[in-house]
C-alpha cells in the first residue's frame, strides 16, 4: 500500500465515515513505513507540513525536520524495534490508537516493553496534523538507563 493509498483511504473515512476497515489497514502501513522500518522520506506523504507532536516529558515537535530527527534517535537506540497498534478508534477528523512498543536498548542490551496512547487530528488531505502522545515513560528511565 502507498502513503497516497494511505491518505486516500483515510480521506474517505474522514468525509463520508465508511471503510473504517480500510483506514485500519492504512493506519497500519503507516506505523509499519515509518516507525518500524524507518521510512522517514516518507514523513511527508503521512504528516501535515505543519504538524504539532505533544508528549510529556519531551519537546513539542513543530514541523517535520523535527519528527523526522526524533524517529531518527529514537530507532538508534533501540534494535528489534516494533510498534504494534492494539486498539484504534475514529470519529470525523481524529483517532485515537492504544499501543505497544518493544524493542532492545542497544547500549544496555535490555528488552524493555511500554504502552501509551496517541490522539491523532488529520487534515482534510488525510495526513496526521496533531498528535498527543501518552505514554509510560518510566519504563523508558528505569531501561535507558546506562
């Protein structure tokens, strides 16, 4: 599936609220293409140019550069990295994504586990515009920890 598939999909969902089972899979490819892949020249075919990231305990982000360095960094840390979504909600132009992520600390070699939840806003090209992101970020200090 390609990120324009993607945003079409999603676009679709958002104007009319049917084919909540395509935007699932198009949600999907989004998380596979870029946070488990790191497909970050494809950042731009998923976010707004103007996209805002809120997450406690670290800068807000506000543009791409920005989201673009921070998946950059967050994937040189980590190995086996893997992302999955266990829950998915939409309603109009939001979505809500409970998830888990798991990957190995390359520097301490610890396997470490944490959920969070992601409140997305799309624009009316599909693409995320807003995120705020909740997580568990203890199990960050006590596995980071060096």
């Amino acid at each position: 599936m390609t990120p324009q598939d993607v945003r079409t999909l999603v676009r679709r969902s958002l104007v009319d609220g049917r084919d909540r089972t395509w935007t699932d899979v198009a949600l999907e490819a989004f998380w596979n293409d870029v946070w488990d892949n790191g497909h970050v020249h494809l950042l731009s075919e998923y976010y707004a140019r103007h996209y805002v990231r809120h997450a406690p305990a670290q800068p807000t982000i506000n543009d791409l550069p920005s989201l673009k360095d921070h998946v950059l960094n967050t994937r040189e840390l980590e190995r086996d990295f893997r992302l999955n979504i266990e829950d998915r909600f939409f309603t109009k132009d939001r979505g809500a994504l409970r998830w888990t992520w798991s990957a190995t600390h390359k520097l301490t070699g610890r396997r470490w586990t944490m959920t969070g939840i992601a409140l997305c806003r799309y624009d009316a090209d599909g693409r995320v515009a807003e995120e705020w992101i909740q997580m568990d970020a203890a199990i960050l200090r006590v596995h980071w920890r060096v």
